[in-house]
C-alpha cells in the first residue's frame, strides 16, 4: 500500500535531493534544459556518504553508468558538480546519440555497504 505522499520517487531518494518524503513535490527535482539530454539535481547538502549513480540503457534491461559522485569523497566521474552554494548542484552532460534508438535514464543511490 503506497503512501498518501507518494510522488513515484524512492523515501531514499527524496532524502537524497533535500526532498521531504512525508509532502507530495508536484514537480520533478531535476531539469533537462533547452530539450537537451543534460540532467541537473541539486542534492541535498545534508547527506555525506553513498553514491549516486546515472545509468543508461537503450533496452531497460541491460544498465550501463555513465556518471557517478560519491558524497563522501567529493568525488565526480562522467558529471559536473557545483558546490559553491549550500548544496552540490550536480549535472550530466550525455554524448550525442550515436544510433537512432531510444536512450532510457536512470538516477540509484548506492550506500557504502552495497
């Protein structure tokens, strides 16, 4: 049984973005801007271990990282992050498409135990 709250986002996630799970957020926290496929997120300035990881697929079967920050090292690989405000601003700049099939994306948080 989904909460009342439920916006289709993972609690884990929402923690992750500065989002509080417990209030339904209308609108996405993360942008493609101008149609491009760049994606930008500000992370939550609160959460200093894990890794976020983005992924991508041309089936939704096999999933391949393309970018990932660990908040605990500050580390960046394949993304941009911003940290001059109060919170990691993150952002993922694909390649140009190479063939002419869909490109599907994904955001997962990977904890330091995984």
């Amino acid at each position: 049984m989904g909460s009342k709250y439920d916006c289709g986002l993972p609690t884990g996630l929402e923690y992750l973005l500065g989002l509080d799970p417990t209030t339904y957020d209308a609108e996405q926290p993360w942008s493609w801007p101008d149609g491009l496929v760049r994606l930008q997120l500000t992370l939550s300035a609160d959460v200093g271990e894990g890794r976020l990881e983005i992924q991508r697929s041309a089936d939704l079967s096999t999933w391949r990282i393309v970018g990932s920050y660990d908040l605990q090292l500050r580390e960046e690989d394949g993304v941009t992050v911003a940290t001059d405000g109060a919170a990691p601003a993150l952002t993922y700049a694909a390649p140009p498409l190479v063939s002419s099939g869909p490109e599907f994306y994904r955001l997962r948080f990977v904890r330091d135990s995984d």
